[in-house]
C-alpha cells in the first residue's frame, strides 16, 4: 500500500545528528490506534471492535467527543 502511494504522499523526515533522510512508512508500528468518535458505544460494542482491531494487531484506545473537548478545555485555560 505504502508502494502505491510514495510518490504522491510521501513523507520523509531528518532527525537532528542523523546522515540520512528516512521515510514515515519505514518506521515500525506500534500498533497503537486512538480512535475519536462522536458515538456513545455500549460495553458490548466496545468489546467487539477492540477484538476486531486486536486481531489485526493493534491496540485500540476510544476516546469520545467529550474526551477530546475536555482536554481543549484544558489546554485553552492553561493559556489564559
């Protein structure tokens, strides 16, 4: 997948000290996935779509809109 879209979406990064340019998609994933939603899922739901994702090799966290405005909340009151 990552072949198929190089050349269009590339992304290549240069960390401080390093020789050499290296490319997003040659990092290794971590599996971690954070996934922000709008809806309210039950336990049962929730139970089937992180078996989904962990299947699949990854780690969900679900975070709600609440979630999310809280900490811009947050993040606005720090800077006053």
């Amino acid at each position: 997948m990552f072949d198929a879209i190089e050349s269009r979406l590339g992304t290549d990064f240069q960390q401080q000290g390093q020789a050499g340019v290296s490319r997003i998609w040659e990092l290794p994933f971590s599996g971690r996935i954070n996934v922000y939603t709008d809806d309210q899922f039950d336990p049962d739901q929730l139970g089937i779509l992180s078996k989904l994702f962990k299947d699949n090799g990854a780690s969900p966290s679900f975070f709600s809109t609440d979630y999310v405005l809280g900490g811009w909340n947050n993040i606005r009151s720090a800077c006053r």
